[in-house]
C-alpha cells in the first residue's frame, strides 16, 4: 500500500474540519452548541443529545490524534508557537487586549490551528523525514 504525500489542500481541508468543531462547539456570536443546548425545548432534546455526542467524538477524535501525534514536547512546542503568535497579535496592537470577544475569537482560531498540527503532523513528518512510523507499516 503507498503513503500519499500530504498536500496544502488536506492541511487546509483538516483546518476546516477543526474550525467547524471549534466553532459549533462555542464561540461568542451565540450561535453554538453551548448557547443552543440552553435554548432547547423537550421537543428537541434527542437532537441535542445527538449533536452533543457528535460533538463530542469530534473532540476526542482531534485532542487523541493531536496528543499521540505530538507527543508531550511536541505539543508543549506547538502551544508557545500559537501562544507566542498570540502575544504578537496583542503586542502589535492588532486587537485590544480589553476586546474579549475579539480575544476569544483569535484563541478558538489558534486552537484549531494547534488541532490541525496534530491531525496533519505524522504526514508532514513522513513526508519530510521520509521515515515510515511504526503504525504505518502494514503486516501480514
């Protein structure tokens, strides 16, 4: 079976997928999972409870990939990157640190930046190193 190569197109593809968690999970528009779970009537509760546990292998299905990806000191070395491009955004005035709503917004951005890291890493690595990791290698 051949490895295929990580393109821009599924690092941006797995950006997406990490926004949209992020995002229906809660953001500060009001329009989320955490805001409508509070609005929900009886009538729609199996719906909630379905779209809660959507949502909620979505998380577990990202934070596993990332942890096991990255590793400890890798993801110890993603947070300072997107915390240090964080600062940046501060330092430079881009955005008010009194601005929550802009704050909250740029941390669930980085978030799924730091999710898309992981989903995409072991790619990036076994395209760059051209080594192979172990869970890659078929057997018979």
């Amino acid at each position: 079976m051949a490895i295929k190569n990580i393109t821009w197109r599924d690092i941006l593809a797995r950006y997406l997928v990490a926004l949209l968690l992020v995002f229906s999970s809660y953001n500060p528009s009001g329009i989320s999972y955490f805001h409508w779970h509070d609005q929900v009537s009886s009538r729609y509760s199996v719906l909630a409870i379905l779209i809660g546990i959507t949502l909620l292998i979505g998380w577990a299905v990202f934070l596993r990939a990332t942890f096991r990806s990255l590793g400890v000191f890798g993801l110890l070395l993603t947070g300072a990157f997107f915390g240090s491009l964080f600062w940046l955004i501060i330092d430079w005035g881009l955005v008010s640190r009194d601005d929550k709503t802009a704050i909250t917004y740029i941390l669930l951005i980085l978030l799924s930046g730091i999710f898309t890291v992981g989903m995409s890493w072991p790619h990036i690595w076994r395209y760059t190193s051209r080594q192979v990791d172990v869970d890659d290698v078929k057997t018979h």
